[in-house]
C-alpha cells in the first residue's frame, strides 16, 4: 500500500468539489497514519472511543479526530474533550449527554445526525419522521453545548449502484428539506457526511461533503 498514492487519487476526485476527505484509520497503526499525516492528511476518523484516545495521545495535536461508530452514552465523557465531529448520533438521549458533558469542559462539540437510508436492518440512525420530530422539538433549543452541523448516513452494502444512488440521494433531499426549515439556534445543516471506499464516488456526486474512506488509503483491516 503506497498510503500517500492512495490519498492523492482520491482527492483528485474531489478536486473542485465541496467535499473533505476522513481518512478513517481504524484498527491501523500509529505507523500507517503517521504516514497519511506526512502526505499532508489532517482528519482521521474513528470507530472506538478508546482507540480514537490512545491516537490522539500518541500523535500530533493538529490532527482533527472525528468519531464514525455507533457511541454509547456512557462513553461520551471520555470521548468529548478530543472529538472534532461526532458523526454517529442517533437519539436524542446521545445528544443530551454529549451536551451535559461538552458543558461541564466549557466545550461545544459538532455533531452530525445518522439518518438510517440503507435497507438493512442492523444499520443505527434515525428515519425520516423522527429526525424531523427531533429537529422541530423544543427540547433541542435547551441543548447549548452541541452543534449539530448536519447529516450522516451510511448506503446499504450491495453492488447494485442505482439502489445506492437513490439512497445517497434520498439523504440529500432530507438534507435540504431541513436546511429550508426555521431551525433552532442548535442547528445548521453544512455537513452532508456519506460515501465509503466502495460508493463514495456515487456520494460525491449526489452532495457530499465529507467522504468516510478507510480500505482505499490503508487496505483492507
Ligand atoms: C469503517 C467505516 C468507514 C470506512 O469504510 P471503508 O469501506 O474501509 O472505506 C466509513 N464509515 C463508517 C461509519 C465506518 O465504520
């Protein structure tokens, strides 16, 4: 794996596009990203909050870190002094502790709301109804500790690319929905977070503007 050749070819895809990179670096070395890091890459993301701790401690401080996976609530206090973005909320619960613990460190962290879009089962987030039920609740405005910043989803896992298209795009048009409503001061919608090494040329496409890419910079885990 030449892990800055990778880097380069797909920011070329992203060239004049509004789109960022997350090199997403789970299960990799300290040495792996270390090499991403010298090719120039600034933000990593992560699926495990003691993993993404460990990282951050061993590395250098101008490297943004961005929690991807499923968080527990009882891991947010761990998680918050050193996340640039969570990507990964999905209930209002979450939210709610994220702000409580921001608060008590004068923090306010930027959070991404998961939208559930794939047909699979097993896949975390909300569905349409309740995300806009949430961003129309007045329990939101009380939240001054979290940023929510926009959207997050993840397409379903298939090689039929219309089914992923539709998906990505489906996200893109409750993205923009949103963005058209009076939204809480806790609220703005900037971020639209979709596309992995297999589909994010298809995300980039129908909006993205932040692509979630492990395997095709580090290899296979
Ligand atoms: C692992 C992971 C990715 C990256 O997947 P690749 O297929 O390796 O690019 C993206 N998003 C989330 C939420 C992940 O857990």
């Amino acid at each position: 794996m030449n892990i800055r050749n990778n880097i380069d070819a797909v920011q070329n895809q992203l060239a004049n596009k509004n789109c960022r990179l997350i090199a997403v670096s789970k299960t990799h070395s300290l040495e792996s990203i270390r090499e991403a890091y010298d090719a120039g890459q600034r933000i990593f993301g992560e699926n495990k909050v003691q993993e993404l701790i460990a990282k951050q401690a061993a590395l250098p401080k101008d490297i943004e870190w961005h929690m991807i996976g499923h968080l527990q609530s009882n891991k947010a206090k761990q998680l918050v002094p050193f996340v640039s973005l969570i990507h990964s909320v999905d209930s209002f619960k979450l939210l709610e502790e994220i702000n409580k613990q921001a608060r008590k460190i004068n923090r306010v962290v930027a959070c991404l709301l998961q939208v559930h879009i794939a047909t699979e089962e097993t896949k975390f987030g909300f569905d349409e109804s309740e995300l806009i039920q949430l961003i129309q609740s007045r329990e939101l405005t009380n939240l001054d500790s979290i940023k929510v910043r926009g959207l997050m989803g993840m397409a379903t896992f298939t090689d039929n690319q219309d089914q992923v298209r539709a998906e990505f795009k489906g996200l893109k048009n409750l993205f923009d929905q949103i963005a058209a409503m009076t939204l809480p001061a806790s609220v703005e919608m900037k971020e639209l977070s979709m596309g992995m090494s297999q589909d994010y040329p298809i995300a980039v496409e129908e909006g993205s503007t932040l692509v979630r890419i492990g395997t095709a910079l580090f290899g296979s885990r």
